[in-house]
C-alpha cells in the first residue's frame, strides 16, 4: 500500500563528528521509530548503523534521542512523536558515538561496576536460601528500581552527567540502591563507599530529567535520595 | 563533590537559615522611621553578640559559597582536580575576609 510520507532526518557520523541526514519513508499504521530506522537501513541506505535486540521493550538495546528526547525506540510510536511530518533521530547523548546511532555502552556500565552495583552473595550454595520477605520497607525499596533495562535513556537525559563526566549517573545509583536494599546481598558498606567518592550520589542536582524520561517509570531520583540518607546517617553515626 | 564536601555544605545551609531570617526580621525593624550609617553602628559597634551573630554568617556564607562555586566551575566550565580545589578556597578565603572586615568594621570600629 502506497502510504503517506515523512520525512525522517537522521545523525550520520562517528566519533569525528556528523550531521543529519533527511529520508524520506511512508507512514504506516503502529509504526513505531524503531521500524522507521530499520526501513530506512534496509530499504534506503544499508551502511545505516544502530542496536537492537528485542524490539519489545525488555533488552535496552535501542536507546535514542527522538526529537530532543532521549527514548526507548521500540516502544515509541511514531504518531506520538511526529511533529510537523518530520522526525529527528541522535544518538543517545552523554555517550561516545561508535557509528551513526550507536554509541558506546561501556562508560556506562563501568560505572555500574565503580557505584558497586554488582551483586554481593551473602549466603553460599551450602547456607538455606535466604528468606525475602515481600512486605518490608527495603524490599519495597528494592521492587521500585528493581526493573531497570540499562537502556541509559536517564544517563542520556542527565544534565549533571552532561557537566560532570565523572558522575557515575541515575541508572548506576539505581542499582546500588536496590542492592543496598537487598538481603541476599552482602555488600553494604562497599556501595555507601563506593557512592560517596567524587562523582558519587552527592554529586546529583535531583533535577529528575531521569525520572522523567524512564521508560519503565523508575524513579532514579528517589534512589539516589535514599543513597544520599543512607551515607549521611552512616556518616553521622548511625545505621 | 564528596560526602564530606555535601555534608559541610548541608550544615552550613542549616547554620544560615536562622540567620537570614534573623537578619531580614533586625532589617525590617531597623528601617522603622528611617535608616541612618549612626543609627546602625549605635547597634552593632562594641556589641559582641552582633559579632558573633555576623561572624558566624559570614564563616557559614564563605564555607556554602565555596562548595557551591567549585561545583559550578566543575560543571560549567570544566575545571579538575587542583582547579576545583583553587576555586573553592580562593572563593572561600576572599569571601571569608572581606566579611570578616566588615563585621570587624560595624562591631569593633576597627577601619572606617
């Protein structure tokens, strides 16, 4: 079916620099902006570069920025972003640029590993599988960021990562928290340090862009709150 | 900024907050029929509570300030390290003296 067109403009570099690029590619009905890169890469231009995986909103792979707005691409209709039959498709910002729309992930995720948000067992394979019990307060803690894709659209919508390159970022935060949280986790003391270093929690201006733009409605800023809390009591004597 | 860093200036914020307002509630009281230099060093001069009140806002405004501007010349303008560092006592320290003068100035008389 010959569809209605729009026109699409989309980065084209690497890490020298880039500029956009217009196509123009029909509209189809639930089309979402991942389908409208994929058409273009395969209809228009083959040496088009982007990631993806799932293309259903659990691998975190198809992070970009859609008209200023850093999103998950697969789950993000095109009649929802459309302004003025055009789209405009970055890179995800705060990230190298490898090619085109893919950046470099692994800024990100060593930052994973410096905030500690890594698991620490506290029990053997010959302990008892350690008790959860699903209605206290830091489980609830848990549950509320427990379901991060690390798709970095808060790393990418982040201002003071912007500023502050050594800033280890919400979704990192995120996950020391949960883990902070976590009883089947031994490591403490290892996040509250590992938080509390420049760069850490504390560097945070709570402006929640993070917040704001989660795709799975997280609440990084809150996380990171707590962390922040948590180290102060910690500093100040207590538990 | 360091936990260290983000507590001192959490507790600087909290020293300020009774003095701002007790600064504002003397300021509105003093302009009650007019303002004068004299009327305003008759309070202060050879008060040591006025000293002591001043001093210690000027110690806390030095000490919040400093932390603050190291961080803005960290994120707008990219300073590192020993910049940072140099930022925030050369902030600190100016701000520091110059106030310290001026309570100096209304309380003991010292320069005019």
């Amino acid at each position: 079916m010959a569809a209605d067109q729009m026109t699409v403009s989309v980065w084209r570099g690497g890490p020298g620099g880039g500029d956009f690029k217009d196509y123009a590619v029909p509209r189809f009905d639930n089309q979402t902006v991942l389908d409208v890169v994929a058409w273009i890469q395969q209809e228009t231009d083959p040496t088009l570069s982007y990631r993806f995986a799932c293309r259903v909103g659990m691998c975190g792979s198809c992070g970009m920025v859609v008209n200023g707005v850093p999103r998950w691409t697969c789950r993000t209709h095109v009649q929802r972003v459309l302004e003025a039959n055009r789209i405009e498709i970055a890179p995800l910002r705060n990230l190298p640029v490898i090619k085109d729309l893919a950046v470099d992930m692994d800024p990100f995720f060593e930052k994973w590993i410096a905030a500690e948000g890594r698991f620490h067992a506290s029990k053997s394979r010959r302990d008892d599988v350690q008790e959860v019990v699903p209605d206290t307060e830091e489980r609830a803690a848990v549950d509320a960021g427990i379901e991060c894709i690390n798709c970095s659209v808060c790393y990418a919508a982040c201002d003071t990562v912007a500023g502050n390159p050594d800033f280890l970022g919400p979704a990192a935060l995120n996950r020391a928290w949960t883990l902070f949280n976590d009883v089947k986790n031994d490591g403490r003391e290892a996040i509250l340090d590992a938080v509390s270093h420049s760069g850490g929690c504390h560097s945070c201006h709570s402006m929640g862009n993070c917040s704001q733009h989660c795709p799975n409605d997280l609440n990084p800023m809150q996380a990171i709150a707590g962390l922040k809390r948590a180290t102060v009591r910690r500093a100040l004597g207590g538990r | 900024m360091d936990l260290r860093l983000y507590l001192l200036q959490r507790l600087s914020a909290l020293v300020m907050a009774p003095l701002v307002i007790g600064h504002i509630a003397v300021m509105i009281y003093a302009v009650q029929g007019g303002l004068s230099a004299s009327e305003i060093l008759s309070r202060t001069q050879g008060s040591i509570g006025w000293a002591l009140f001043y001093g210690l806002f000027v110690l806390a405004v030095s000490v919040h300030a400093a932390i603050g501007l190291r961080v803005i010349a960290g994120e707008w303008l990219g300073f590192r390290r020993g910049y940072l560092a140099a930022t925030m006592w050369i902030s600190g320290l100016v701000l520091l003296a110059m106030g310290m003068r001026a309570v100096w100035a209304v309380t003991a008389g010292g320069v005019s």
